[in-house]
C-alpha cells in the first residue's frame, strides 16, 4: 500500500479514542519488527526517523526502507520526521518524500517556535502533508531533571490554544509530565492538564517520551486527545535485550543475521503489545484510510488546479 499522511489517521484516532503508535527505527530488521506488527495486529502506524536516525543511517536509505515496508504491507503507514531541527531539514524530507513532518522549535522563544512552525505549515498545506509542532518541552532523562524541572516545562493550555491559531498545525506535542529515553516506566501523566489542553485544543496531541511513562496513565490520557505516541527506548531495550542474550547463547556465532533476526522478533512483540495498549490494533480499515492513496494524491493535485 502508498504511504498515507498522518492527518486522516489521527483524526480517526480523535473521533475513535484510540492513538497511534509512532515508532522509531533505525535500521531495516527495526522497520520489519514494526510493520511485522502492524500487519499481524492489522493497525495503522507511523514509522518515524529522527535527526539521529538520518544521520546513522543516511535520509535516503532511512525513506526508501520505510517505503518498500509500507508498500508490502497492508495497513496504513505514515513516514514521518521526527524532531525535525530546522526549516532546511522539513524541506529537505518534504522533498524525500515524507507523509509527515515535526519541527521541534520548544527550545526557541515562543515567537521563533510560532514562526518557523508556521513557515514549515505554509510550506505544506498546498502538497497536503501535516505538519506537528511542540509546545512546552518534554525533557531527556539524561540531563538527570527533577520533577520541578518537569512540571515547570509543562504545556501551558491556553498558550497551547493560541500556539494552534498562530500556526495552523495539524496535531501538537505536549508536555505533561514523561521525559524522553527512561528506561522504567513510572512517570505518570498530568491527566487533569490533558483535559484542559483538550478543552482548549481540537485538533490531535502526541505524547512525546512514551517509555518512560505508566500505560495505565497513557490509556487515561488517550480519552483526552492524545493520537499519536511516540515510542523508541523501550524498542531499542528489547532489540539490544535479545541480541546481548543471543550474544550469550551462541558465543561463537559469526552471522549477523541469527542474532539481529532474535533483536527484531523481540522488537516486534513489543509494538504488539504497544498497539493493543493503545487500541489501535484492529483499525487499519476501519476509519475511511483504507484508501490512502486518495488522500495524498488529492491534495497534489488540488495544488495543480
Ligand atoms: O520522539 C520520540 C520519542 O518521544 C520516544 O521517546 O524514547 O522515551 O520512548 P522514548
Ligand atoms: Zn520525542
């Protein structure tokens, strides 16, 4: 099947209070384990590349992997940026052609994060590829922050309302209460802030930093808007996980393959479990993206008209 956009899977999501799972691969035995999933779940997914992905594995190997995946597969896929870093970098993946883009600007002044946010919407809306945007900062683990650190990098809702107006994007990260790459999880969610970004906010919101953060509390928050969710250290845990244990097991082992193959079926169990968590397992058809081709093709050429 065609890469998909994001926007008509999450606005399926909203209306059917269920997320999509938004995963990031690095390599093609990763991209195999999530699609793996997603076909036997039959669930929509977005198989997200990061900057750092980009630059492990170079844009056009991470895209073109992504494409031959998702055209085997029968169920919706998304091929999205994640934390995009710049202007350039959404230009340059718009181009590549990604069904999805992010730019990150929660380390910029508001006013920067609005502009450069809204040039990137700009840029997008007449090729018809939504644009996601973050708006009070989910933190990385690695800088050691405390709670207070967490809760005062929260999103504001009624900043998040006219965040929204200012930049015409179609969904919004939000910062309420995980911090990206832990690898237990216990934070829990600031559920009583989600309802009120989703009294503010109508269009669909992504939890950032999922690993980390309790699955009861992620459910909870799912019924207050959250669509998308993004999930990479625990995949990485469990991928790193079995080729250490295979390491251990077949000591003398010079094929590559026997031990990434164990890396991937474990990755692959995960997203499993991640999709029926996240109810999404079951809805590749349901939601009117059953015919992906469509609504990207649509939007290209209502720009040719
Ligand atoms: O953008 C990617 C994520 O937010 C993943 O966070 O590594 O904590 O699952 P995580
Ligand atoms: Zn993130």
């Amino acid at each position: 099947m065609p890469l998909v956009t994001s926007k008509e899977l999450l606005q399926a999501a909203l209306e059917g209070h269920f997320a999509v799972g938004a995963f990031n691969a690095n390599n093609m035995e990763q991209i195999q384990g999530i699609i793996d999933a997603a076909v036997e779940e039959q669930s929509p997914v977005i198989l997200q590349v990061s900057q750092g992905a980009i630059d492990y594995a170079g844009l056009s190997y991470a895209s073109t992997m992504v494409k031959v995946a998702a055209q085997e597969a029968n169920v919706p896929v998304v091929l999205h940026l994640d934390h995009g870093s710049s202007f350039e970098q959404n230009v340059i993946c718009l181009r590549a052609g990604f069904t999805s883009l992010m730019f990150d600007g929660s380390k910029l002044p508001y006013e920067d994060n609005v502009r450069i946010t809204k040039q990137i919407v700009e840029m997008c809306t007449p090729v018809g590829i939504p644009v996601e945007a973050e708006l009070g900062k989910v933190l990385q683990s690695r800088d050691n922050v405390s709670e207070d650190e967490v809760r005062a990098a929260m999103t504001d809702p009624d900043q998040a309302r006219q965040f929204v107006e200012e930049t015409g994007i179609s969904s919004l990260a939000v910062a309420v209460g995980s911090v990206h790459a832990m690898t237990s999880a216990d934070a829990e969610l600031d559920i009583e802030r989600m309802k009120a970004l989703r009294e503010k906010v109508d269009i669909p919101m992504v939890l950032h930093g999922s690993s980390g953060a309790r699955e009861d509390s992620i459910v909870e928050a799912i019924q207050y808007g959250v669509c998308k969710i993004n999930v990479a250290t625990q995949l990485n845990m469990a991928f790193v996980g079995a080729i250490k244990q295979a390491s251990v097991d077949m000591p003398d082992n010079v094929d590559p393959r026997k031990w990434l193959s164990l890396g991937r079926d474990a990755l692959k169990e995960v997203v499993r479990h991640k999709m029926r968590t996240f109810g999404s397992s079951g809805q590749a058809t349901s939601s009117g993206f059953a015919s992906p081709a469509k609504s990207f093709r649509t939007a290209e050429l209502g720009h040719l008209e």
